[in-house]
C-alpha cells in the first residue's frame, strides 16, 4: 500500500492503494467518482475511458502507480454544469439507451475533438470504433459527435 | 370512454392520516382491470406504501412515478408522456422518479414488450381524472359550469371570461373534489406529446456521470466481494483452501455456500486478486459437453430425437407425396451470452429485523420473492431498491445475482456488494440456447405452398418452436415438432427469445421456397396471407392486415425489385403482439457482402415517444444484426471458450448500416416495440446476401460462413 497524491478534475485528491491497482477502481472505489465506468477490465470496450495529461486511457488497465503528477479528467470534470458541447449535443440527439457506455464514449470524443476540432465523419468512425455499445447507439453517437464539432 | 374509479374506504382512510398540500392521486398502474385512482390528502402519498402515484404540488410540480425497470426501453420517459398527454400537462415542470419495489405493482418487470401496452390505458386515466378535477375545482371557484373550462399545459383555462389558473394554485382545491366515477380520454389526434419526440428524463444525469447504475450503489461500511463458480458447467465444488487468498491485503473472508467460493475485502480490485489465489477442487457432476458434441447430437436427435408434436393441421405425408417439388432447409445457431455492458452486481444487506436489497433487476419482484424463500424471512420484512439498468436483454430476468449477494450477506454478517466480473457474467450461463431447425416445403406444379414442416431441436430451449406464427394458418398441411436436449449449460430468455433466431431461420427458408415455386419474395408472403385471410387452416394468432401492412409499406419504401445498384433481401416477423418487415441492402465489396442500409417498417400500434421508438427499432436491428454476423460462444469440456470482449465478438460503430425507420399509423393501442425489431434482421440480410452470392447462410454467426472467408 502507497498513498498517491493525484490530480484529478483539477482538485489534489488522496487514495491509499497498491501501486498496481488500475486507476479505474481508484476513480471509482477511493475517490467515489463512478461517473466512470467498469465495462471489461482489459481495454476492449473504452466504458472506463478518462483523460490523462489530454489522452484517452483506458483506466481499467491503467495502474495508478502510472499516474504521477499527470492530469487526470474524468467525465464529472469535463466541464462543470454539464454543459460541454457534447454532453448538450448527447441530449439534443437523446443518444443514449441504458447510458452505461456513454461516458466512456464522450470522454474518447472530447480528447478527439480537442485533438482535431472538425473531424470527417470517417475520422470520427476510426476513433469511435473502438468503443462498444452494447444497446446500439452507434448512429446516434456518430452524429452527436458531428453535431459538437459544428458547435466548437 | 369509460373507466370506473370507486376507492375503497380502506385505502381512503389510510391516507387522510397524512397532512400537507397539493393533489395526490394513487394509481395501480398494472392493475388488470380498470383503474382505481386513489386521493391522497399529501404529497407524501410514497410514504404509505402508495408507491405509484402522480402529485401536483402547490408550485405547480407534477411528479410521476415511473414503476417499471429501466434498462434502456426509456420507459421512464414514455410512461410519464402518457400520463402527462392526459393531464394537458406542462411536460417542462413534470418531474420523473423511478419508484421502488412496491407489492401493489403487480406486472413490475421488464420484459415480454409488454410494459406500454399493460398499462396504456391506465395511465391515460391517472392523467385524465387529475385533470377532470383540477378543472372542478377552478369551475367552483369562479362558479362557472366545467363544461365550459379547459385546460392546456398546466393551466385551467375558462375563455368566456379570460380567467385562468395554474395547476399549482388549483391543486389544494381540486383535492377536495371527489375522485370522478368516469373520466373522458382525449382522442388522438388531439394529442400534443404522444407520438412526438420527447428527450429522455435522465440524459443529463447520464452525460454528466450521475451514480445512477447499480454498480454505482454506495454504502458507508460495505464490503465488496467476487464468487468463484466452477468454470466448467457440470462440475460442482469438492473443496477449497481461502488461506493465500485470505492473507492478502484487503480481504476480511473467504467463505463458501452452494458451488460459491466468494472473497470479500475492502475493495474490488483487492477482491479481484485475492480470488485468482483461490485453490479450489471440483468435480464432476454431469455431463462435461462439447460444442463438437452438440454438433453431432443436433444431427442424430433431427433424424432420432423423441419428437413432442406443436401443430398439426391436415396431412402433411400426403401433401409430399404428391408434391411436384420439395424443398429443405437446415439453420443452426450458437449459444449467446447477454453481455449487458453494466456486469451483474447487487448489494444486500441482511440484518436481524430485515433485509434490503439494492441493485439493477428486471424483475424486482420476483428477487425479493427469491430471497424470501432463500433466507426464511417475510417479504415485508424486505426492501428493494431499483437502480437504473447498465442494459439487460433478459439477463436480468434472473436473479442470480441478487440471491447470492443475500446469502453471503447472511453468512458474513455484513452489508455486500456483490460483483461479477465481464468474465464471470460470459462464462456464467443463462445463454440464448443453441438450436437447429429443419424446414421442409412441398409445392405443387403451379408453385403453391401445400406442406410446410418444421422441426426444431433445442438444448435446454424449452419449445425452440412458435408453433402458431406464420406461415401456420396458410398451409393446408402442416407438421411442427420439436426435440429437446437437457444439458447442465444453463440457458435463459434472451431478447425477443426463441424468435430471435427461429424468424431468421424461417424467413430464409420462406425466400428459398419462393425461389424455387419461382416467385418473387414479397409476392410469396402476400399470396400466402391472402389465402391465409381466404381459407385460414386452424388457429391464427396473427393479425393477417397488420402484416399486409408493413409488407407493402417495407416493399414501397424500400424500392423492393427496382434497385440494380444492390442486393436486397426481405423478411417480416410478428411478435410479441407487433409486426416489424425489413429490407437490408447488400453490396460487394472486396469480394466481400457488406450491408449499407436496412429499412424497417413497424406496426407496433400508437407510438409514445418518436424518438424513443426509432431508438428502440434501431437498437434491436444493431442488435440482431451484431449477433446474426459475429457472436458465438462455443464449450470445451463444458467450459466456455469465450470469456470477455477480445474473443467475443460484439458489432461496433464501423460495421452499423444506414437504417431507415417507418411506423404505421393506424390508432390502435400500442403493441410493444422493446423486442420486435429484432427478430425480421437476420433473415433480411442473409436473403440479401444470397442475393448478392449465391450463398445461403445457413449457421449464424454468418462471419465463419464461406462468402465472409473468400476474398478475391
Ligand atoms: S472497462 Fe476499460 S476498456 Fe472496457
Ligand atoms: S447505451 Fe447501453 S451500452 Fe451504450
């Protein structure tokens, strides 16, 4: 057991664990942000995805030990009333079902549109090809995702 | 319009104990005959057990409590629209709660496509008779007759005179108005919410990271825990030793119940490494089977299997025996898992005066009745809490999940969250069972369909047949058996269940029958109805217009035979009381069949929420076009080979097709819609893709099939 100093929404947050425990149970178990989600455990379906210093991490298979003075963000940082222009554009399109993969999914397309503002839809199909919804709302993630960028 | 509403003095009396302000009124929303709408003298209507109910407080709030488990259907949403269409209500100040597990609700579970329909009419009433009132009370005060007051969006309106008052300021005056015998709904195309598109309640809950899910469920001093079941169905434990395992940081216990092995610790990743140090023993109790040996027992059981006789209307030996032409066909299907994205979990805690139970279950009651019996202890001594759903598709339907986390409560003494891994939840059964089925036709010199034979042979499937679904009803002579194997691989509904692979296997074969009396495919299926409708044989328990209907409308919409750019396949399945046709499209590509588009015609009767629906239809063809293509899981020694995401294939963003959603619009009460676009997809696109091959899929997942192997 370790006790991690980590950034984490922009506040200095504690967690005492062991150095290889993935930072998503960190999120989820210590830090009591379970905005992040458990989907596999081995980095196939981007549910746990949060930011890291900008970069989309599968937290489910990243150890805390990794983290260091990194920033990390996570879907309840991402903007603070809700009102990121894909989190507005997931509820004008009503993209979600069950909603579990959703944040994962806005995390992969925020660190994408930060990265590259007006991505083709074929640019937006690559990235978002990697995360898994189970319920189906590929379309509808697609053209969320489209809908933020024209708003950026 | 009629609806009676005549309150028991009893309930009556039990709620005038409570005081405060504002118009409550109690409902049974799943009551089987009409509704009995109860007045509350006070908000606090949930606090006595009244857990369905629909308040209007002195501000002008309108809260609704949404019975039914939600898992994505968005039934939050859509039950509320109902209530609130009636209501004339302001949809921007109507407030939604999931309610609790309550013993008045007596259909509260998802599942079967039958939340909407049940409770359709009961929920226009609630919305109706809170409105006669509110516009009672505002007709007293400004002693005017009703007659000549409306209401519209949370105002009563009296236009002679230009008075108006909010439902806020009318909702102490219209709880004293007495709870009207029969209330008149208003006809549909007066509605203003119903049939639009309405956002889900939760979205920004959702968007924003809310703990919503039941994975999400904290409790100050719970304790986290795993199970170790026997990885091989058919072995039970023998022994074990928890001692490495219960050394390691974190870990309070190791105990045992049933063939469990559970760790608890302090944390799930603790929990999760401990329980890989567990050195248990098992040993063989059934069968150890094979995916190779099903194979081969689908064979002999076809040929030898004891047969149980589903439907037998006129001679079916005769009618091939004087066939000018007959036609078989074989389908066989894996096991699937559900893999819901949220993994099971529950928490529970039992204590000496109770128990409560806290988790994400499409069947609340049923948990609670489990846990009852499991651990000795009353039903009203426990409490059950729903979580909103990380998905279900009938998983949920059982409650594993919830009993194990009650027992091991039990034996530790402690309140438990009890998770499964992805892992766990893959390899842990309850699977859409695998069947095979053989389809033979006899035609006639002219190409008409005089004797249709099906046999389907199921493991752990139950009737792997839908013995009374077309084409049953349109065939002079027709024979429909099934056979069953028994096998410790367990198995359980799954979305749409049996259907969600027979419909694939029996509108493919429908195409191979119209291709060889040479008909076109559409026209087959029309002609058959037509007879059905003509000289129906036996029992039909389809409605013959309804799927008239969304054939025609799929063919038109669709350019069904006008296209040359692509292969396009049909299909159209009734089921769970709606009637869904597809058109999928297929083009070339590499060598390769890739579907573009698929079109889907839905009569699933009065859609609530536009947008839900659409949602619903889309999700049930990604759905039943994922699993058709990529999913199987396939035994070792009763061990499944497929265990997560990386070796169980599930469809992603890349391999969706264009879809295209049409709704009839005929005015009949709503049929459900969670289920039935699912089954039509697999036969649409396997019949475009023999379209655009040649090739008939004949194993799902299509993706091991030879046309997904060759590339040019
Ligand atoms: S939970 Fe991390 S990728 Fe699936
Ligand atoms: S909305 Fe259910 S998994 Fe994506």
């Amino acid at each position: 057991m370790a006790n991690y100093k980590l950034q984490v929404n922009g506040k200095t947050l504690q967690a005492d664990v062991e150095a290889d425990t993935p930072l998503l149970w960190v999120l989820r178990d210590h830090l009591g942000l379970v905005g992040t989600k458990y989907g596999c455990g081995i980095a196939q379906c981007g549910a746990c995805t949060v930011h890291v210093n900008g970069s989309p991490t599968r937290s489910c298979v990243y150890p805390v030990s990794a983290v260091g003075s990194s920033q990390v963000i996570t879907i309840e940082g991402l903007s603070e009333q809700g009102d990121h222009p894909l989190q507005k554009a997931w509820d004008e399109i009503d993209v979600a079902q069950c909603g579990y993969c959703q944040a994962g999914q806005i995390m992969t397309a925020a660190a994408l549109l930060k990265q590259n503002p007006k991505p083709s839809m074929d640019e937006i199909e690559v990235t978002m090809n990697a995360n898994i919804c189970r319920c189906g709302a590929y379309h509808r993630i697609r053209e969320a995702v489209k809908l933020a960028s024209s708003k950026i | 319009m009629k609806s009676t509403t005549t309150n028991s003095r009893r309930d009556f009396l039990k709620m005038t104990a409570i005081t405060g302000g504002g118009l409550v009124l109690g409902f049974n929303w799943f009551s089987a005959e009409a509704n009995a709408p109860v007045k509350f003298s006070s908000i606090g209507a949930g606090d006595v057990g009244f857990n369905s109910y629909l308040s209007i407080s002195t501000e002008g709030t309108i809260t609704i409590l949404s019975p039914n488990p939600e898992l994505g259907q968005n039934i939050i949403t859509s039950f509320p629209m109902v209530v609130a269409e009636e209501l004339e209500a302001d949809w921007k100040k109507v407030k939604v709660l999931q309610a609790n597990l309550d013993n008045k609700f007596d259909r509260q579970l998802t599942g079967g496509s039958g939340a909407v329909p049940h409770s359709w009419k009961l929920l226009r009433n609630a919305g109706a008779t809170a409105k006669f009132m509110l516009i009672e009370a505002a007709a007293k005060i400004w002693s005017v007759p009703a007659s000549e007051c409306t209401a519209a969006n949370s105002f009563v309106i009296h236009s002679r005179s230009g008075k108006k008052l909010s439902y806020g300021e009318l909702a102490e005056a219209a709880s004293k108005i007495p709870v009207p015998s029969t209330v008149k709904l208003k006809d549909r195309k007066d509605f203003k919410l119903i049939g639009k598109s309405v956002r889900n309640v939760e979205n920004l809950k959702i968007v924003t990271g809310k703990p919503l899910f039941g994975l999400d469920f904290y409790r100050e001093g719970m304790v986290y825990a795993m199970i170790q079941r026997p990885e091989q169905f058919g072995m039970k434990l023998k022994s074990f030793d928890g001692s490495i395992a219960k050394a390691m940081p974190g870990i309070i216990d190791v105990v045992s119940f049933k063939n469990n092995v559970a760790v608890v610790g302090k944390s799930t990743w603790q929990v999760l490494k401990a329980r890989k140090l567990l050195k248990i023993e098992y040993e063989k109790e059934f069968d150890l089977e094979s995916t190779e040996d099903h194979d081969k027992l689908f064979m002999n059981l076809m040929d030898n299997g004891q047969a149980t006789v589903r439907r037998k209307d006129g001679d079916v030996d005769a009618a091939f025996k004087s066939a000018a032409k007959v036609i078989k066909g074989e389908y066989q299907c894996p096991f699937i898992s559900h893999s819901p994205m949220e993994p099971m979990n529950f928490f529970a805690h039992v204590r000496p005066d109770g128990v409560e139970l806290v988790g994400p279950t499409q069947t609340p009651a049923r948990a609670r009745a489990e846990v009852s019996q499991l651990l000795k202890i009353p039903e009203d001594k426990i409490t059950l809490q729903l979580t909103r759903l990380g998905g279900g598709f009938g998983r949920r339907l059982k409650n594993d999940f919830a009993t194990e986390a009650a027992e091991l409560s039990s034996i530790i003494k402690a309140p438990v969250k009890l998770i499964w891994t992805k892992e766990d939840d893959m390899t842990g059964g309850t699977y859409r069972p695998a069947c095979r089925y053989r389809f033979e036709a006899a035609l006639d010199s002219s190409g008409n369909l005089t004797g249709y034979k099906l046999r389907g042979v199921g493991i752990n499937s139950g009737n792997p047949t839908r013995e009374h679904n077309f084409p049953s009803g349109a065939v002079d002579n027709l024979l429909i058996d099934s056979v069953e194997h028994k096998s410790a691989i367990t198995t359980g509904a799954w979305r749409a269940p049996i259907t969600n692979f027979l419909a694939f296997a029996e509108q493919a074969f429908l195409d191979e029958v119209a291709l060889a009396a040479g008909k076109d495919p559409v026209q087959f299926r029309l002609d058959l109805l037509a007879k059905a409708k003509k000289s129906p044989v036996g029992d039909i328990r389809y409605d013959i217009s309804r799927m008239e209907g969304v054939i025609k409308m799929a063919a038109e919409k669709s350019g069904w035979g006008k296209k040359k750019d692509v292969s396009q396949g049909f299909s159209v399945y009734f089921s769970h009381a709606s009637y869904v046709a597809q058109v999928a499209e297929v083009i070339m590509r590499n060598g390769l069949p890739v579907v573009k588009k698929i079109y889907a015609v839905s009569d699933c009767g009065q859609v609530v929420s536009m947008n839900g629906a659409s949602h619903q239809v889309m999700g049930g063809i990604v759905d039943g076009l994922g699993h058709a293509m990529y999913s199987k899981l396939s035994f070792r020694d009763g061990a499944a080979d497929q265990n997560n995401y990386n070796n169980y294939r599930l469809i992603r963003m890349k391999e969706v097709p264009e879809i295209e959603t049409h709704f009839v619009d005929n005015g009949i009460d709503p049929t459900g819609l969670g289920e039935p676009a699912l089954p039509p997809t697999g036969g649409a696109v396997a019949n475009a893709i023999f379209k655009a091959t040649g090739k008939r899929m004949r194993n799902q997942p299509f993706i091991e099939e030879d046309v997904f192997k060759t590339v040019s």
